[in-house]
C-alpha cells in the first residue's frame, strides 16, 4: 500500500472541519506537514491513517490516538482553550471533531446532556483501563528513541498491567547505553581535542546543575531564586549549549512573575544571535507581552 501524501490528506483534513468548530483550533498555517521546521528536529508528521498500518490496534479495535481521546474527552466538544497541536504533530489527527464522533458512533463514549462534554461509557472505561500505558506515556513524554510507538508493539494481555515497569526498564537501558558511549567518546576527545573536550565537560556541567537547579523549584516553588539562578548564567558563562527551551527560560520565568521589562530586554538580547527561528520565537513572545500589558 502507498504512503499517504501528507500535504494532501492535511489540506483534506483540514477542509472537512465545520466553521462552526474552527475556533477552537489554531490557525490552519500552524498545521505543516512537518513539525520544528527548519531546525535539526525536523520531522515529517504521520498522518492517523498511516499510523494505523505502523500500529497495532486494541481488542476493541482503537489505536492509540482514539484511545488517549478517551482519556481526554472530558474536555471536548468545544474546549476551552482550543484543540491542542499535539493531536496533529504527534499523532497525526487534524479533525479531532471528527474522531471524536467516531468514538460515540463506536460506543465508548457519549455527550452528558447536563455539562455538555463528552463522558467514558462503561466500555470506554474499560478500553481507558486495559490501556492506561498511553495517557501515562502521553504525560511522561521523553525525548528518547524510545516512543509510544515502540510501547504499542510491546504492550500485550500478558504485559499491560505492568506497563509502568516495562518503561522503566526500557528508559534505564537506554540512559545506560547513553552514558556508556558519552563516556568512551569523551575519554576519546581527552586524549585527541583537550580544548574541545574541555568545552563540551563544561557544558555537562551546566546542564547537571540547570536539572538540579530545575528539580528543586519543582520541590519548592520558590520563583525568586529560580530566577536569580538564571540572571547569574546570563550574566556570567551565558548557555553553554543550544536549546530553546532553555534559552528561553529566563523570559518564560519574567513572564511569570510579570517582570515584563525584564523580558523583553532578555528576548532583545537574543535577538541579536540573528537566527531566523529564535526570531520568529521573540516576535511572538513580544507580542504576548503586550497582550498581558494591555489587560493590565
């Protein structure tokens, strides 16, 4: 069987939502056929219907899209923050409408005529329960070669109650391997690039001590330092490495605390690395910015 053309199947997607639901999705621009653009973490989306040829399905003949709609359907129809772009970029789904209806044709879910939401029937309860591995791998995602995916060829009736274990294992192997070559490879460059080796030990460094430093405020909440921690890297070593998450966290941090100023004087110094992507990144920030300075 052919692969799917995804510019064609997305555009068909998108042309089967009703106006009456577009509002609750983002713009159609947002939705391209690849995710992170542009970048090193370009990637071409896979459409719902591929993946059900690259999956294996339940006993009830859901893939795990349908299934973790399941566990979010309690929010929809009509959500109120929109469809997240998630249902499109990482499992493929544009009219998330449309799957949902398919749900309730198939008897896993129905709408409660009292809040006007969607609510689990009894077998949707029992697909949910029968695989629980996807809403937990959904909210525990990791960037490992590890996926999903991979969890869904494992899973079986001998196995999915001890889902849990099963990911563990597999994320502990992976780090191990990961770890084992990181440290050939840099007793390696110790011995052949001493100044390289010496940049890339400090950028391990770095990132321990962000995790550390991460990890406590998850603990105790205390923004003030969390954010004293971040001024000090910008105005000593600045990030040693490349990653928006973390080259954005001080402003996200500003934001946060609505120390709008001081966000923006940090996203115009990051203006200056002149990248096309972090530009377009400081535009959008910038205006949400003004969003929250003209509510005020």
């Amino acid at each position: 069987m052919n692969n799917i053309d995804v510019e064609e199947y997305l555009k068909k997607e998108t042309d089967s939502i009703p106006n009456s639901e577009k509002k609750y999705y983002k713009p159609d621009e947002y939705y391209q056929i690849k995710s992170y653009g542009n970048t090193m973490f370009e990637e071409c989306v896979i459409p719902f219907e591929e993946r059900k040829k690259m999956s294996i399905s339940s006993k009830n003949g859901l893939y795990v899209p349908e299934i973790l709609l399941l566990h979010f359907c309690s929010k929809y129809p009509n959500p109120k923050n929109g469809y997240p772009g998630y249902w499109w970029y990482k499992y493929g789904i544009r009219n998330v409408g449309k799957v949902l209806e398919s749900l309730k044709q198939r008897g896993f879910i129905v709408i409660d005529k009292d809040i006007e939401k969607y609510v689990l029937t009894d077998k949707g309860k029992l697909e949910l329960q029968d695989n629980a591995y996807v809403p937990y791998m959904h909210s525990h995602d990791k960037y490992t070669s590890f996926t999903i995916w991979d969890m869904n060829k494992i899973i079986n009736d001998d196995n999915r109650y001890n889902y849990k274990e099963i990911i563990d294992k597999k994320l502990q192997e992976i780090s191990n391997t990961i770890k084992e070559n990181n440290n050939k490879y840099m007793q390696l460059l110790k011995v052949r690039d001493p100044e390289w080796f010496d940049k890339l030990n400090k950028q391990d460094e770095q990132i321990e001590l962000i995790q550390r430093t991460e990890q406590l405020y998850k603990e105790n909440k205390d923004l003030k330092s969390l954010i004293r921690f971040w001024e000090n890297i910008w105005n000593t070593t600045g990030l040693l490495f490349e990653g928006s998450k973390w080259l954005f966290r001080l402003p996200d941090l500003y934001i946060k605390a609505k120390e709008y100023e001081k966000a923006k004087f940090i996203l115009e110094k990051i203006k200056e690395k002149n990248d096309p992507y972090y530009i377009n990144k400081v535009n959008k920030y910038m205006m949400k910015i003004e969003k929250k300075n003209n509510k005020a």
